[in-house]
C-alpha cells in the first residue's frame, strides 16, 4: 500500500510541476481569428479574406469565410497577425470569435506552430 502512496505522490508532483511550467510560459497573442486557408494563402494571394468575399462564393464575411474553409475545405482555426500565423488547439473555446480581432492567452509550441489556448477574449481599443 505504501508503494501506491508513493508513487500517487510522486505523479501529483510531477502534474503540479507540469501545470507549473505551462504556467510560466504563457503569453498574449493579438490578432484576427481566421481559418489555415485564407491566413496561409492556399486560396488568398493577402493572407486575408480578400479574395474570398469579392467572389461572395464563402458568405459575405470575414467569419463566413473562417467557418466555410473550416466546414467544408479542411482549415483549421488560427490566430494571424502579419505574416505570423498559428494553429490553435482548442476550437471549443474559439469558435465563435472567428473574423474578429482578440487578445488571446497561451502557449506556443514553436515546433508545431501551434498555440495552446487558455483564454481567448475580443481586443478592446
């Protein structure tokens, strides 16, 4: 029994150091929540909706757009900024927010390019 004890403590440690370093590494991204195929130009030559609503084929606008390429054509949500752009990992806590402009808090897995989201809240100016 005093072996489970140790090792249930042992994991509990390691989970709190964990939560701790992603803690740590949070930051703020600003900018427009979008879809993988606008923000990275498979279909936009602007890195924007441009395109897409002149021709009125994927709605009218910008969040249309986002939940038409994610729908139908295979996007992912993404959060860009100039030329930076990065998948996200929680669509359940962004969806709703596309085509807008947000203050979103997270961590960045550099490798993958992806942010884990950890709140997400509209850019106030």
């Amino acid at each position: 029994m005093n072996r489970i004890a140790i090792w249930f403590a042992a994991g509990m440690l390691a989970l709190v150091i964990f939560a701790h370093g992603q803690e740590k590494s949070a930051r703020v991204f600003r900018g427009e929540i979008s879809d993988s195929q606008c923000a990275l130009n498979v279909h936009s030559l602007t890195r924007s909706h441009q395109e897409m609503l002149k021709s009125k084929s994927m709605g009218g606008t910008a969040a249309n757009c986002s939940v038409y390429c994610i729908e139908h054509l295979g996007g992912e949500l993404v959060i860009s900024s100039g030329k930076d752009v990065f998948k996200l990992d929680r669509p359940d806590l962004v969806h709703g927010f596309e085509g807008q402009k947000v203050k979103l808090t997270g961590v960045l897995d550099s490798k993958l390019s992806r942010i884990h989201v950890l709140k997400i809240e509209l850019e106030t100016q």
